[in-house]
C-alpha cells in the first residue's frame, strides 16, 4: 500500500445496500395495494359481524359451595380408626377426601345420565333450536322431535335421531356443566351455560341438591351395611372386650347415618345460590368483530407484500433470460 492510497475500512468491505429495508419501499408497496387490503379488511370485518349476530346468547348460572365442616367426623373417624381397621370396616373418610370425591361423581358419566333422564332433560338438550325470551320458553326442532307426539323422529335413511345417553352426557358436559376449585379456600362453583337464564339457574339448583342427595344416600348405605356386618360378627363372639369394640364401630356408624339424615345439605352448603342471569356470558360480540377486522387487515398486507415479492423477481429472471 502506497502513502497516497487511502485504507480500505472493514465495514465497507461488507457493506451491502440491498440488505437494509427500505421503509419508504414497504410503505410504497402497501400504498400501492391499499385496496386489496381495504377489500379483505372489509370482507373479513362483515364475515365477523355475521358470525357474531349469528351466534345464539349464552346464559351463565353460577353457584358457590363450601364443603361441609367434618372435623367432627374426623376425630371420630381417628379414635376408632384402628379398632375399625382390625374389624374390617370402613367408618369413613376425612371430609376433604369426600369433597374430592363428590366433584368428581358430579362430573362423572353415570351420574350425569341420571340427572339428565330424572329431570328429562333430553328434549332441552338435543331437541331445541333456542329459546324464546318473549314467551319464555324453548322452540323445538320440528325436524328432529316430534312435540305433538312426544317421541323422536327419524332421518331419511330411517334411523332414529334419539340421542344415546353417551350423545347427551358428551353435550351437557361439553356445552353447559362446569365445576371448579379454588385452591386458597376450597369454595366449589359449579357453572351451568343455557340460552334459557332460567334454565342455567334451573338446573344449577337441581345439580347442587341432587350430589347432595346422592352422596347422601350413599353414606347411609355404606354404614347401614357396616352396621349389619358389626351386628352380625358382635353375634359370633363372646369376649367382653372385642364385643365392646364392636358396639363402639355401631355406635359410630349409627351416628353417621343419623347426622346424614338430619342435614340439609349434605357433602356442599351453599353460600351463594344460583339466581337467573340478566346479562349474557357469551358470545363477545364486539370483540369478535374487532379481531376479525384485525385479522383481515393483517391478512391483506401479507398478501400485499407476497404479491409484491413475487413481482419482484420476474424482471430479473427476465433479464437474464435474455442475456443468455
């Protein structure tokens, strides 16, 4: 290198001006296909206001439960526990177990088919269009239900359109029954979604009494049965002491069964009932709208800037073309 040559610096060696991005370009690029991206934005935006005027008002009912308080049962349940165990029953759970327990029968299959067949809840469920808010009552689907008749139709092929119970626990789970927990404090809410308000409320009561009533039922049964089990084996022996043992086991199960019947609620009290809901839960209206808008006009500039990259290129390719 020469005394009157001037360096060469590095960052010039690598410096490439098609590599940075031409705002005043892309800014062209989408000025020039401003009404394709108008055209899109605006078709997606009435798409969305269809979708959101079509989507039937959705009803939220909701009931928050508190699990009933067993701590005596608990402390029973750990004095006779051994004595139990050695007899071979089983005098009961802690009262979280039993919380557990009920939330999860109340979502359970068979319980579901028997709560949606004793209220007769099939019609309501697979066999309604709507519901009518002025008359306040359900419009039914002609095509699959016959009112008049009271019985199912069937379809051109002549199947019949009754749904299964498995059809029905699958759509009251799926479209309408909730439950949750709160893990700071236990509280229970369990949520039911209808277009009918007073349906959602309807049923959320019947959800609550009847895993109440069920759990109820069940608890007696299991000790009516230790009870007779206790009674038969305290028959067989003849040892003061095992026979005291047995008549503490009936005495405990005795008291199971008569604070089961004696409670009004059973497994979940009540804190704050279902009442009919006066606003909607769903469909968000407006923000189906803006994010259907959004989404449009995204869409045209990306279709834009594609339709621009590929017009790019053609020239070149041209040209080359030529040249050879």
């Amino acid at each position: 290198m020469t005394q009157h040559e001037a360096p060469v610096r590095p960052a010039e060696q690598f410096y490439h001006p098609d590599d940075e991005i031409d705002l005043r370009e892309l800014i062209a690029t989408v000025w020039a296909g401003k009404w394709l991206i108008l055209a899109i934005t605006i078709l997606f935006a009435v798409g969305g206001v269809t979708y959101a005027l079509y989507k039937p008002d959705i009803y939220q009912a909701n009931a928050l439960l508190a699990p009933e308080d067993s701590d005596g049962g608990a402390r029973l349940g750990g004095q006779l526990g051994g004595l139990a165990n050695l007899a071979g029953v089983n005098i009961g759970q802690g009262g979280s177990s039993k919380t557990v327990i009920a939330r999860e029968v109340l979502q359970s299959r068979a319980f579901l088919t028997d709560f949606i067949h004793r209220h007769d809840l099939s019609v309501p469920l697979m066999g309604t269009k709507g519901w009518s808010t002025q008359r306040e009552e359900w419009i039914y689907n002609r095509d699959a239900y016959n009112l008049e008749a009271g019985e199912w139709k069937t379809d051109k092929d002549g199947k019949g359109l009754k749904p299964t119970d498995w059809d029905l626990v699958k759509k009251f789970k799926e479209s309408h029954l909730s439950v949750s927990e709160n893990k700071d404090n236990g509280m229970v809410t369990v949520s039911v979604k209808s277009q009918s308000p007073i349906a959602a409320k309807q049923w959320t009561d019947w959800l609550v009494k009847d895993i109440n009533e069920h759990m109820r039922a069940r608890d007696i049964e299991e000790a009516e049965a230790s009870i007779e089990y206790l009674q038969t084996k305290l028959n067989e022996t003849s040892i003061a002491g095992m026979q005291q043992v047995f008549y503490q086991l009936i005495e405990s199960e005795t008291r199971t069964v008569m604070l089961a019947n004696a409670q009004k609620e059973y497994v979940f009290n009540t804190v704050d009932p279902a009442v009919v809901p006066q606003e909607k839960s769903e469909p968000k209206r407006a923000l189906i709208c803006v994010l259907a808008t959004m989404l449009g006009g995204m869409l045209g500039v990306f279709i834009v800037f594609i339709r621009a990259f590929i017009h790019s290129g053609r020239p070149e390719s041209t040209g080359t073309t030529s040249q050879q």
